[in-house]
C-alpha cells in the first residue's frame, strides 16, 4: 500500500485502485484517481480544481448529502455502508461538539475504507465524538490542528483510546496550526502506535 497526505487534509491513498480523500490546492496534473472522496462542502475539502486534477476519464466521485446536486458517482449519508467493486466502506457521521463549523444536521462524513485486508478512516472535519469512539481501524488520519477540529491534546487522547496501528495527523500545517503540532502530537500518542508524520514542511 502506498499513502501520502498531499497537504492539510488532502489524501492519497493506492493499493490495487488509487483513491483521494479530499484533494485541495493540487498543482500537479495527476489524473490517476479511480475514486475521489469527499467529506464536506468547505472549501478546502470540495475542491473542483483539485478534482478535475486527480481525475481521469473514469474516476468516480463519492460525495456527501450537502453536495447531492453535483456530478458524482454515489451520494452517501452517514451511518451507512455501501459496496464497491474493489473494497466497500462505511460513513461515519463527522460534526463538531461545541462549534458551529460543522454542525451535526449537515449531515457530514468521515470514511472507514476496508481495502485489501486494511482498513482506513479518514475522519474528516470532526471533534471526538461517541460515533467515532466505536471505530476499530488499522490506519486513522485524525485532524489535530484545532479551531475547526480537534486540536492535540483532543486528536491525542482520542487515539490512545481507539488504538489504531499506525496514526497519520492530517488538518495543520497550512489553514490552521503550526507544523510543529505534529511533532508534538508524536509526543503524546502510545510507543505500541506508529505515528507517521506526512506534513512535514509549515504550507502557511
């Protein structure tokens, strides 16, 4: 398998298909995308040049409810699974607890990938919430840039929780937060998780 954070909360993920989660600010002309994610409608997250970027002639787009009336492949809501040829996933709801950035009813979504053998949840926009307590995942991309999401000590004391095997700390290093905040969310997860840092140069 190969993964790579782009930036901030752009994902690239291949293994047998090669998926993007999120594409945003994408210079390159990639178009080697068989299936492109997103989570939300902000626009750091739905990106219409990015996507046409990644995009290839057959790629197919998987969007949430809030984008419905857009091109795609499969609209999705959350607390669903769903079956595709290669691997299947479910949503998960992605919405903050005391902000206002990403209200519950807008019916936002992370995505728990079950590809070859691994799974994968790529979180979206969200806080720790008790829907996101009960996902069991190989691989998490947790945001841990704050304002918006959860911040370090949230995005860390969630992982220690759950216990993936390998945590990627995605959403900083270029809207929100410092690249430092990696190094320091490195810092607080458990020795027995690998942490791999992605972001590794400040894109502000």
């Amino acid at each position: 398998m190969k993964m790579r954070v782009i930036h901030h909360a752009s994902i690239r993920l291949e293994d047998g298909v090669v998926i993007y989660f999120d594409p945003y600010d994408i210079q390159e002309e990639m178009h080697d995308a068989d299936y492109v994610f997103i989570t939300h409608d902000h626009y750091d997250h739905y990106d219409l040049a990015s996507i046409l970027k990644v995009s290839k002639e057959n790629t197919k787009i998987v969007l949430p409810e809030c984008l419905k009336n857009e091109k795609s492949f499969l609209v999705v809501s959350p607390d669903n699974e769903y079956s595709l040829k290669e691997f299947s996933f479910r949503t998960i709801p992605s919405y903050n607890l005391h902000k206002n950035f990403h209200p519950k009813e807008k019916n936002y979504v992370g995505y728990h990938v079950f590809l070859n053998g691994v799974s994968y949840y790529v979180m979206g926009d969200t806080d720790r919430t008790p829907e996101a307590d009960m996902v069991s995942a190989d691989v998490c991309f947790v945001p841990i840039g704050g304002v918006y999401t959860m911040d370090v000590r949230e995005a860390s004391d969630y992982i220690n929780f759950v216990k993936p095997k390998k945590v990627i700390p995605i959403h900083y290093g270029k809207i929100v937060g410092d690249v430092s905040l990696g190094y320091e969310f490195q810092k607080n997860i458990d020795s027995d998780i690998e942490v791999d840092l992605m972001i590794k140069e400040n894109e502000k």
